[in-house]
C-alpha cells in the first residue's frame, strides 16, 4: 500500500453518470411508496405496530429530517385502514352524583347520531309539554277537578251556615281568609252593642251555639283540608299521567334507538325520571332572564358531551400532538365564570390526545414532550395504569382544595410513538427507569445510503416523489446528478449519499424557484447550481470579513517560503449550518529543558479536551520515536497564532508535530502547503473531518495570495474517499496549479514539507544520514548530553 501519493483530479470528486439512465426528466420516473434505505427502522416499525402486548410503544430515533414524521405517518396511514374504527366517547350527566360524570363507549359515528337525537328530543319535549298542559281535554279534567272540589267546599260550609242558621249564629269569612261566628238579628250579625243588650240567658246560649259552631268548623276546615290534598294528588297524578305519555313517548324513541348499549338504556331511565321531575322547566313561559339561565342548565344535563369524535375517522385514528403539553395530552376540566364564581359541568370536560388517539396511534415529538411541565410524567402513569383520568395539575400535588369533579376514567388503548434523536433516546434509557418498559421497540433511522447506479435510480426516484408531493417542477438528468453529488458532499462521503430528506426537499423548493423565475418549464443543473451558490452567499459574511484580513495582512498567514518552527493547520468553522476553513499558522519553539511540551492554548483556557489529547499524543510518539532510551532532555511550547476562541479537536496534531520537530531540528518547512489530519502514537495519520472544505479554504487563501504552482494540501490518505471537492479546486489541480498529496505517516509529512527524507532506523538504533529525522536526533541528543553534564556536575558539588 502507497504511504504517500499526490492526488490526480480523477481522484477528487466522484461524478454522477446520468447518461446511463433511461429517463429524461424525473416525469418519467415512478414515485415510491416509503422512503428508501431504511429498511431496518421499517422492520421495526412493522413490528413494533403489529405486536399487541403491554409496552410495546416505539421511539423513532434518528437526527432532524431524514423523514422520521413522513415514514411512520405514511406506514400508519396504510396500517389503519385495516383496523376497525375507532370508539366514540361521551360523558355524561350523573343524576345521582353530578360531581361523577359517567364515560361512555358507543361505535364510530353513533355519539354524533346520540346526540343530535337528544338535542331532537329535548325539542320536542320544549314544544310538546307547554302544548300537553295547554290542551282543552286537560283543561277540562282540570276544570272537573276544580268544580268537584268547589262543590264539596259549598256543601261543607252550606251544612255547617245551616247549623248555624238554625241556632242564630251567622258564619262570617274575614278578610284574612279566616272564619268566624257571631249573633245575627233578621239574617245580620249583630254588632257588639246589640249583642250586649241581650238578655243574660240569650247572650249565654248564643255563646254556648258559637262554641259548639267552632268545634263544627274545625271539624269542616279538617276535612276540607283532607279533600284538598287528596284532591291535589289528582291534579298531581293527572299532571304526572299528561307529562309521562309525552315523555315516555320520547324517552321510548331514544331507547328503541339504542337497544345495544344497557349503559345507555339506564340513562334514558334516569333521564326519563329526572324530566318527570322537572317538568315545570319545560312548560314555563314568562320567566326572567334568571330564571331563564338556571332552566338552560337545567336543560343542558341531558345533553352529551362528546368528547370523542370518530365519525369521520377512516379506520384506526393517528393523532400528531405537535404542543404536548399536560392539558393538551391529557384533556382538562374547564371552568365558566358566572355570577362572581368559577363553575363547572361535565360539558365542559376536554379531551386531550391521548383521548384522539384512544384505538389508534399518538404521535409526540420527544423534545418538545420532555419540555413541557408534568406532561412526560401525566403520560407514562396513563400507560402504566392503561387509562386515563382527568386530573388536573392543582389536585395530583394537592395546590388547591377546590370541589371539582372526578370524570369516570377512560380505558387506554393505543400505541404512543416518540420521534427523537439518539442521544435523547439513550439518556431516556439510562436516567428514566421506567422508559425502557414503556418503549420496547426503537426504530433507528439511517443517515446515509451507499452510492451504487441502483441506488441513485432510487434517490431520483424519490425526487420525484416529492417534486410530486410539493408541486415543483420535474428535473432533468443533469439536475438529478447535481442533487446526488451534493448529497454526497453534505455527509462528507464521495461513496455515499445523504438520506436527509429535509435538506434535499428544501434545495429542489430553491432550485424550482429559481427555474419558474425564468420560465423555465424544467429544472436543470444550473439551476441547482445557483441555488447552492445562493445559499454559500447568504451565509458567508463571516468567511469573507476572515479572507479579506488575510489578504490585507491583520491575519498573518505565508503560503510561500520556507519557516522553522511554523506550518499552516487547517480548522473548519462551522456556522449556522455553513462550514468553512480556515488556515491557521502553528507554531513551536523547542529548547533544552526537562521533557516538559506547554501547549499554550490549553494553558490560558483555550484548548478543548480533545486538543489536548492530540498534544500528549504527539507527546508520547516523541518520546518513543526519538528518546526511547534516554531522557528527552527538552522543553517546548505549541500554539496558534492570533487565535482568540477555543481550539478542539485532532485534526491538528499532524500539523503540531512537524512544526515541533522543525524547531528541534532547525531546519526550515514549506509554507505552501496546508496540512490536517490526526495521529496516533505510532505516527499513523488518521482521518479527520471537514477534509473537503479544508482544502478549500486553503485554495481560496492562495488564490487571494497568488497562485504559484507549488501550493497545495496534504491530507491523511483516508480521507480520499471522502472528497467531493469545487470545479476551480478540480481544475487548478488538472493544470498543475494546486496539489493535493494524501499520507498514511507522518514521515509522509516531513518529507514534502522539509524536501528531505525523513530517514529510517539503522540497525544500531539511528536514523539515515542527512535525513531529517537524523537532525531531530542529533538536537535530542546534544541536550541530553548537557542534561548528564548538569548532573554529573550538581552530583560531584554534592
């Protein structure tokens, strides 16, 4: 295997070939069911969805749009066809307890039907009552009733006036409604003085008659009273007998409706029985607007409040809660203010979507879920407890001590499916307990899909499927290829390709812009093109404010001659989703000491953990490659110059070691070339990331210097994989302008950037003559040399 290549510009970009397809535009190509490459998060999801056992629920995981939402939807979508419908849920009014609620179950479509059947009969029974009470044969039976008992009021008091007659007494009815005796003269009472001027022995019988008058009058009012509420029980029981035939009439329709469901064949009884009860709300005319309002919520109890609707659901329900929070998951009793108060009914009790989706499935962003107060907690207890009851926040940890209701719960059965990124799903794993019972399928999706001529049919036939989807124009060959190979670059990778639906959906939405601008009836490559570049532009402010400070000289950077100590490292700037390189000189210093290497910017605070492992990595291949067997009598310090952010990461540790080695050797580096890539303590470069925009930058920066034929990047050789480099790099390197050199060792390193041989051990444990690494050496060992005077010295003092 070649440690050491120069890069030919065949070996910078993989192309696309579209000349060997048999379509012309994606017009011709068959859209696809289901998103491609990801086979195995749709076995899990098959299996996941059809497996019927306790816990069984799915967390999707995977990063942010390789079409996480769009594949489970379209394979619910498809699963739930041939499931059966989903309940209706009601709750209703509980004559018994109204703070209890009852919860009901009926078919798909039969709570909207119930309730409009109500609503019918309540109607009726408003119109039919009033008209039942108002009728002549009532009013006739009433008017019998009325007479019988005025008839029997005349003969009770026409006996007792006669009885009365017959002993001079007359009766007298007071103005109070009360009666009384008194002594009548020629068919009049007489009055006080009269009765005074009456013999002694008249005045003493008349007393005598009175007295037994009013014991006869007690006896006639006692009876009258008895006849009264007997007749009054048949006022009542001809009220109840009109009322009954009305109601049962009514009731009875909803029952023969109904004969199914014994649950609400005893509610239509109780229905039936609280009307009889209330008659007077239904047949009152003239009332106040008081009145009227406590009558309307008298009236609104037997009505349903259907909190469940699936009428229109085809199949089983799939529910997206894309604001999961505790009252919109979980439903809620709200409360109306009235008269100064807070009040509430069952008509206000509010499904949530764990209701929804009761029988079907319930979709949650898993981020959003955790970032909701009690929400992740209220979930879980409903699954564990397989229902769900209408708890608010203020009882469950006992905030308040309001009356409120307690709706009967409602049984659970559905599939909850989380969508989230990995890292989440496994910090769920290890700090919740309770997760892994809860979601034991995990359906993980692919980020890439390697580049084959069948697997690009497939990525442009799912092009076309969301050209077809969005309503954008259809591509051409070339576009397709141009998408494809930028797929490929945006993961870094020339043999694979991204399956980042988002990112791909929204550069078509640009590039399909860009076309109808110029009433194009297509999109082609240049199209694409521009769209990309449109992007770069918005996006490279920062890019252009860091080159032009290179170009005037504030940010020092040599891409000629030859320095000792100094080479230009590449570091990658990721921002706001756009990445870009920017060289950065590293400088060493390295001098006699004891085996102690500073790096500065882990010093003052600036170096990350990462960077710090690359210098104690170069540390320990120093040590072993130059020193094995002596003390390496030295001391050094590495830094980046005018480097005022932190430094992580690597892909620098090449770069720092031959600037290193360059100042113990004092021999000079080209600064033409640009340098990245890790290593190991053995000297083996390692891949690193952000190889292709390193190049880059370091091409841009040369451009912006002059060009002068002999600049170039060396990069580790197992990065050549994954270059999908720019045209103007492409082309520079075809004609000699730039050069791009991959290395396996870092003797690969100091041999292109010194123009010396790096040198190999001899036998006796030295390197080659008039090789760099022999110049290392000799340094080395002068200073270990100085290093055992010194103490041969302090010891012969001692």
């Amino acid at each position: 295997m070649q440690r050491r290549f120069e890069l030919q510009a065949k070996d910078l970009y993989q192309h696309c070939v579209p000349e060997n397809w048999r379509f012309s535009t994606t017009a011709d190509l068959d859209t696809l069911p289901t998103i491609i490459g990801q086979e195995r998060a749709l076995d899990a999801i098959n299996f996941g969805v059809n497996i019927d056992a306790e816990g069984y629920n799915l967390f999707v995981m995977g990063p942010a749009g390789v079409g996480k939402y769009t594949m489970i939807n379209r394979f619910l979508e498809d699963h739930v066809k041939h499931l059966p419908k989903a309940k209706d849920w009601a709750y209703l009014h509980n004559f018994e307890d109204p703070q209890k609620p009852a919860a009901v179950c009926m078919p798909a479509g039969q709570g909207h039907q119930l309730r409009h059947d109500i609503e019918a009969i309540i109607a009726h029974l408003e119109e039919d009552l009033p008209q039942a009470f108002d009728d002549e044969y009532y009013r006739g039976r009433m008017r019998s009733l009325e007479e019988a008992a005025r008839k029997h009021r005349v003969r009770l008091f026409g006996t007792l006036q006669s009885e009365a007659d017959r002993k001079g007494v007359v009766l007298l009815r007071m103005q109070d409604g009360s009666y009384a005796f008194a002594a009548q003269r020629n068919g009049k009472a007489m009055t006080s003085e009269e009765f005074e001027q009456m013999p002694a022995q008249q005045q003493e019988q008349t007393e005598e008659a009175i007295a037994d008058l009013h014991e006869e009058l007690q006896h006639t009012l006692l009876e009258l009273r008895e006849w009264e509420r007997d007749n009054l029980k048949k006022l009542q029981a001809l009220n109840d007998e009109v009322a009954l035939e009305i109601i049962s009439k009514q009731i009875n329709k909803l029952k023969h409706a109904y004969p199914q469901s014994p649950q609400l064949q005893r509610y239509f009884d109780a229905m039936l029985k609280d009307i009889r009860n209330n008659v007077d709300a239904f047949v009152k005319q003239d009332v106040s607007s008081e009145e009227a309002g406590s009558e309307d919520s008298l009236l609104k109890r037997y009505q349903i409040n259907l909190v469940v609707d699936n009428a229109a659901t085809h199949g089983a329900p799939i529910i997206y809660e894309n604001l999961p929070n505790h009252q919109t998951l979980l439903g809620c009793v709200e409360n109306m203010a009235m008269m100064g108060a807070l009040v509430t009914d069952f008509s206000l009790i509010k499904a949530g979507a764990v209701h929804r989706a009761n029988g079907g499935f319930l979709i949650i962003d898993a981020e959003q879920l955790l970032m909701q107060p009690f929400a992740w907690e209220g979930l879980k207890r409903a699954l564990q407890s397989k229902e769900v009851r209408f708890d608010t926040l203020e009882r469950i940890y006992s905030l308040v001590a309001t009356v409120s209701l307690e709706p009967e719960p409602i049984p659970l059965d559905l599939k909850i499916v989380l969508l989230g990124d990995r890292r989440l799903y496994y910090l769920l794993y290890e700090l919740d307990p309770e997760f892994a019972g809860l979601f034991k399928i995990v359906a993980d999706f692919e980020e890439h899909m390697p580049r084959s001529a069948d697997n690009d049919l497939l990525f442009a036939r799912m092009m076309a499927s969301t050209i077809e989807s969005e309503k954008l124009l259809h591509m051409d060959r070339e576009a397709v290829a141009r998408v494809i190979e930028h797929s490929a670059r945006s993961i870094e990778d020339g043999y694979k390709f991204s399956l980042h639906l988002g990112d791909m959906t929204d550069l078509l939405r640009e590039a399909c812009f860009l076309a109808r601008q110029t009433d194009a009836d297509q999109i082609n490559r240049q199209h694409v093109q521009t769209a990309l570049n449109l992007r770069e532009q918005r996006l490279d402010r920062l890019r252009s404010q860091i080159y032009n400070q290179i170009e005037r000289a504030i940010i020092d950077i040599d891409v000629a001659g030859h320095h000792i100590g100094q080479v230009n490292a590449l570091s990658v700037m990721d921002i706001g989703g756009f990445s870009f390189a920017q060289p950065s000189r590293v400088t060493a210093s390295a001098r006699f000491g004891d085996d102690n290497i500073i790096d500065i910017e882990r010093e003052v605070d600036l170096g990350g953990d990462i960077h710090a492992k690359g210098v104690l990595i170069l540390s320990g291949y120093l040590g072993m490659t130059y020193a094995a067997d002596r003390s390496l009598s030295m001391s050094a310090s590495i830094v980046f110059e005018q480097n005022y952010g932190e430094v992580d990461g690597d892909s620098a540790t090449v770069a720092e070691l031959c600037a290193l080695l360059s100042s113990i050797a004092r021999l000079p580096l080209k600064q033409s070339l640009a340098i990245t890539g890790s290593m190991n303590q053995h000297g083996q470069v390692q891949a690193i990331g952000g190889v292709n925009e390193k190049i880059e930058g370091f091409f841009d920066v040369c451009k912006i210097k002059g060009l002068n034929g002999k600049q170039g990047v060396i990069i580790p050789a197992s990065n050549v994989q994954h270059l999908m480099l720019r045209e103007d790099v492409i082309a520079a390197v075809e004609q000699g302008q730039f050069h791009i050199h991959a290395i396996s060792h870092v003797s690969d390193a100091l041999e292109l950037l010194s123009g010396l041989q790096a040198g190999k051990t001899m036998d006796d444990g030295d390197f080659s003559a008039d090789s760099f690494n022999q110049a290392v050496v000799m340094r080395l060992h002068k200073w270990a040399d100085m290093h055992k005077h010194e103490h041969d010295k302090d010891s012969a003092g001692d």
